[in-house]
C-alpha cells in the first residue's frame, strides 16, 4: 500500500470524523445513483505503531532503543489501517489549476473517488458548508463533473475527497444584499452556478421550487440581465433570473392576506381548526363539532401545500370571537335545508329565558314564520327544551312552559335568548397569589356559574379577608375563582369580587402558643407549630393541641426520626425534632407539607403569597444568629416591604407575632441553614 495515500486519507478522515457521525445519506442532486451503501465506516484490524506523521509523509519506528538504559522504548501512538477501497484516489480525472470554491450544498455525499459504482462515501458535505475548499482535480462521469477537494491549512492542502461539482460554487459573485424573502413563480427555468455567462452550469431547475418561498442573498447583472443567488434553510440553491421571482403573495404568507370579511358557515362535522394555516407542527385548537352549520366570519385566507385556510370568527356573547384557521373546504355558502317543522330530537333539557320581549316563533324561524309568544311571559320559569333545529338563521330550540301541574308547548325559541348555551368552557388548578374579597353579598357557587349552578355561601362572611385561589373556570358569564378559606372550599366567586393585595401579605394562620394555649409546654414549640399549620389548613381537625404534645414523635438519639425530649419538659431536652422528622409527622396527618431546607427567601416569599405557612428553624425570638444551632421551631406568617412576619409559639398570645426586617431574617436563616417546611 502506498503510505502517501494512507496518510492522505487518514488525515481528511480524521479532520472529517471528529465532528461528523458515521453512516450518512447520500443526496446527489444532477445523477440518479444506486441505492446508497449505508455500512458504517471501520478500520481494519491491523495496528501499525508510529511515531510522527505529515500531510505527505508517514514515518514508522518498530522500536526506540535506550542503551543506556538497556531498555527498549516503543512509541504509543498507534493508527489503524484502511481498506484499499477506502484510499482517496489522488490520480483520477484530470490535474487542473487549483482554483477555490465555496461548499453550498448540505448532505451531499463526498467519494473516494469520481463517483461510479463500488464508489464508497467517506461523509457528507454539512461539516465544509460555506467553507472555502481548494479544488485540484476534475473527472467527468456521465452528465456530471466530479472534483477533488481539499482543505487548506498554511501551506498544507489536505485531500478530503470527490464531490459532485455542483454542489460547489463562487458564491462571492455580484453583491451581497440584505436577505430578502421572495416566491418562486415560473416553472422550468434553469438555475445556474453563477450568474449566467456562457460556460455557465445547470445545477437545478425552478419547477423543484415552484411556489415556494426563498431568500435572496446576493445580486448581479450578466448580460444585461438581473441574476439573483436564492437560498432555503436547507442551503443555497443557487443563481436564478430575476424574472423568476417576485414579492411573496400575502396569500402564501403565515399571516395569510387580509381579505374584505365574508359570512360563511361550516358545513363539515369533526374537522379541526388549527392555531394557524395548517402546516408541520400546527397544533388543534378547536373542531368543527361545536360550530356545525353556524355562520362564522372570515377575514384572511392562506394558502400553502395543504390548502386553502380561512381565519375564522364565531359570534358569541354580543360579538365575533376568533376561533382559529380552517380549511375553507369545510365552508359553504349555505348549510344544508333541515326539515323546519320538526327539528332533531334531543334528551329533555332544562333552562330558563334570559332575554326579555323576544319573539317565540310557532316554528324554527326564517322569513314568514310567526311569532306565537313572548319571552317576556316566561323569564324566571324553569321551561323544557326537547327539539333543536339549526337553520340559516341561528339554531332555535322547541320550548314547553309549566302549566296545571305538566308541562304544554309554547313554540320555538333562539337559543342566544335561553340559558342553553352555558357552559364551563375551561376549569383548571392555579398557582396564583391570594386575593381579598372585595363584594359584600355576593353569591359563592357550588360550581363556575352556569345554568343550575346553587348558592353554597355569602361573600359578606368572608368580606376583607385573604383567601386562596385553588382552580379558576370560564363560563359564558366570566371567569370564576374556586376560594379557599383556612384550607376550606368556600365557593366559586366571580373574579371581579375579588382584589389583589397591597404591599403586605398576611396568610390565614390560626394563632396559638406553648405557654398558655393549652397548658405550659417549654419544649413544644414543634408540636404547636405543626398544630397551627395543620389546623390552618383544614387538617387534623379532631386532634387538639395537647394531642400534639403528647404524639409529637420522640426518639432518643435522632431527631430526624422524633424530637429529643418530651415537649412537656425541659429537663430531658437535647434536640427537637428536625425537618425531615416533623414534615413527616405532618404528612401523617394529612397535611400537603414539603420539606424545603435550603430553598432561597424568594422562595419563601412565593409561598406567603400563595397562602402557605412556612415553619421554620432557629432560636427564640430570632436570637443568637452567630452560629447554626437550631432548638426552636417558629412560622413565616407574612411579608411586607423589607420585613416579614414571624408567629413565635415561645410567646404569649398578643406578643407571639412580630415584624422582623428583611435583612435580619436573611443574615439570619443564612447562618441557620434556611432549615424550613412548608404545608400548602
């Protein structure tokens, strides 16, 4: 084997393969190949040991002799052989003046030699895109020319392989531009590698991007003809006449082009609607189901590979709310006749009327029907709908009124005019800060208020108080918050009874204390922050404070698993319990408490505002913040501008809350080692 070649090749392949896999996709654009040999690239078996090696030379020591020493010294680096059939050939085609080039294909494979069967692919072109290759050799193989290139460090060229020349070109041609977008609209015309000039070569053909969007990113004049140079995200294409492109149509953009608005109605059952003109990655917003045979308002169309798409409006609440983009295939003019008599038969609904003085018709409307009653006879009546008929018109339901102890047929009324269009249109958990009830005499729901929603309680039992947000709901008349007070479900109340807090956030704590509350416990202080926090959050109710002094679990040597000491007595105290003991005494009870040691303070702070206790640990009053010995458990209660609010169980009720400033309690947990639980 000649070791000029080997080191050719291992030097291209191994600047090619360091940063490249190793099984690749051929794409030549100009040659139609066979299918592509997928194998992965090996070595062969054989080790060869050398020392040094060159672009052009390699030199190989079998062994370095140390006579002083008596010892014989081999040289470690070693290189694996390649397969014959791997050798870049260096002597295929013809030698040509070396001249430079620029890569501006991606994926394109690169040859041990001019492409032919029994060819075999060292890599793809990705690696030397928009990089400068040195081209020495040219071959022609049928309708294609192949080139060798190489790459160029200092002095040295490097072989790196044979390509297909069209994926090389002078991208320097012309002047660069601001890159601009423009579609191609003519069929057939020929692409070229430079600006057009004789000698010039075909190296795509337009209809391949017919219609398509591309950026110009350079122009020059040949000939006295514009020749602009188009590229897609997938690389450059390459030189095209100028009159083969023009401005993008609004038409084929994203957006869609803005169109005078139109009244059409969906005619197709269980076709999505998307978030945009449908395309690769477009997500479903809604589906045609929830608005068969309504008319909706149309004001832009796209259109791209998938069709034609409208951005489509459907009325509701007293105005046009916009639902999506639809495929207008699934519009129509006109929906189809419905038998007007009789409608479709549904399973008995019930409802009320909301509108007053509308006309009650004595069939599903449309021009010349009559009017039989009105609405304004029949508000505040639970009435009976049992048929519904969409027409043209809107959808109008067959309506039946209490009378003599049955229900009797009244006629045919909107639907916009009943209750039956309410619905819950989302319901979903929230993680947003307390509000305060702002309404006196509001009604708190058993449910985000809909038609047959019931009343569970009054906002003037919970008027200026703070309470917790669980769930938050929309509904046809607004959006409903699920409240919570003291860990109690107290209702859905509609957001604009409610108020966002000031500077200071105070969470719903129940207060108590291990010198009075329940008798004189002075190692309680775990015990009675757990009670607390736990009571405060609607947990253990039928357990009491002395309960918890006599069940705080304890252990003689590991706090961890039980405090240290009886909470009734000092005397045999030598640790209380530690975060990981009390979060899971806490978690016993019920209680959704998380063991947060080392969080930051904003995180704290994050928790207040939501309405969570946070307990945690460090010495009476905040005292001895000079070194980390923790013995007394006490609760975050709240937080306002550069203080926060600290519950003490150590003291009596009326001075076991105190503000402390910001930067104590940070200097201080620091030292402490920010051991805390929250219960949410």
């Amino acid at each position: 084997m000649n070791k000029k070649y080997v080191s050719y090749l291992f030097v291209a392949t191994a600047l090619f393969f360091t940063s490249t896999p190793f099984v690749y996709a051929a794409t030549e654009s100009s040659v139609n190949l066979p299918k592509k040999d997928t194998t992965v690239f090996t070595e062969s078996s054989e080790i060869e040991t050398t020392s040094t090696f060159s672009s052009t030379e390699e030199t190989t020591t079998e062994s370095s002799v140390d006579s002083s020493k008596d010892k014989t010294s081999v040289s470690t680096t070693t290189e694996k052989q390649v397969s014959e059939e791997e050798i870049i050939d260096l002597n295929a085609g013809q030698k040509v003046t070396d001249y430079e080039q620029k890569v501006y294909r991606k994926d394109w494979d690169i040859w041990n030699k001019p492409y032919e069967n029994g060819a075999k692919s060292l890599g793809i072109s990705t690696p030397y895109y928009q990089n400068i290759v040195v081209v020495t050799r040219e071959a022609q193989k049928g309708n294609s020319t192949y080139v060798l290139i190489s790459s160029k460090s200092a002095d040295q060229i490097t072989p790196i392989g044979w390509i297909n020349k069209s994926g090389l070109g002078n991208l320097e041609l012309g002047q660069k531009v601001t890159p601009y977008e423009q579609r191609v609209y003519k069929k057939n015309w020929d692409i070229w590698d430079q600006p057009y000039v004789s000698g010039a070569e075909s190296i795509a053909n337009s209809s391949t991007y017919y219609e398509k969007n591309v950026t110009v990113t350079r122009e020059s004049v040949s000939n006295g003809t514009k020749y602009v140079l188009i590229e897609t995200k997938n690389g450059v294409i390459g030189w095209i006449n100028k009159n083969a492109v023009d401005a993008v149509d609004p038409l084929y953009t994203k957006e869609g082009a803005l169109v005078p608005n139109t009244y059409k109605f969906i005619t197709k059952d269980d076709w999505s609607i998307w978030n945009e003109p449908y395309q690769s990655g477009s997500k479903v917003v809604k589906n045609t189901t929830e608005y068969l045979n309504e008319k909706v308002l149309i004001t832009r169309r796209a259109k791209n590979s998938s069709g034609t798409y409208v951005k489509i409006w459907v009325y509701r609440d007293g105005g046009y709310q916009y639902k999506g983009w639809l495929n207008e295939s699934g519009l129509s003019n006109n929906i189809p006749e419905i038998n007007q008599m009789s409608g479709e038969l549904i399973p008995n609904t019930y409802g009320e009327i909301l509108k007053s003085n509308w006309d009650i018709w004595e069939r599903p409307y449309k021009p010349g029907t009559k009017a039989v009653a009105n609405t304004s006879n029949y508000r505040n009546q639970t009435l009976l709908f049992t048929r519904k008929a969409k027409t043209n018109y809107g959808t109008y339901y067959k309506m039946w009124a209490k009378k003599n102890g049955g229900y009797q047929y009244v006629g045919w009324i909107k639907d916009s005019g009943t209750t039956l269009l309410d619905k819950v249109e989302y319901k979903k958990s929230v993680s947003i800060p307390m509000k305060q009830v702002a309404k006196w005499n509001w009604t708190l729901w058993d449910r985000p208020y809909v038609y047959g929603a019931k009343p569970k309680s009054n906002s003037s039992t919970y008027y200026g108080q703070n309470v917790q947000i669980a769930s938050e709901a929309k509904t046809n008349y607004g959006v409903y918050y699920e409240l919570k007070s003291y860990g109690k479900n107290i209702g859905w109340m509609k957001k604009e009874g409610l108020n966002n807090l000031g500077n200071e956030v105070i969470v719903p704590l129940i207060q108590a204390n291990q010198i009075s509350s329940a008798g004189y416990a002075p190692s309680g202080c775990a015990a009675c922050s757990a009670y607390t926090a736990l009571h405060s959050k609607n947990k253990a109710m039928d357990k009491n404070l002395v309960w918890f002094y006599n069940n705080l679990p304890q252990h003689p040597t590991n706090p961890d698993i039980g405090q240290i000491g009886n909470p009734w007595t000092y005397l045999d105290f030598r640790a209380v319990i530690s975060p990981i003991g009390l979060n899971n005494f806490m978690r016993s009870l019920g209680g959704d408490t998380q063991n947060i040691t080392g969080q930051s303070m904003s995180y704290v702070k994050r928790e207040l505002s939501l309405g969570n206790p946070v307990l945690f640990w460090g010495r009476v009053g905040l005292s001895d913040g000079t070194n980390s010995l923790t013995t007394h458990v006490m609760t975050f209660a709240g937080y306002k501008d550069g203080y926060y609010l600290v519950q003490d169980p150590a003291y009596d009720n009326g001075n076991h809350r105190r503000w402390f400033s910001e930067q104590r309690v940070n200097d201080y947990m620091a030292v402490k080692g920010r051991k805390m639980v929250v219960i949410r």
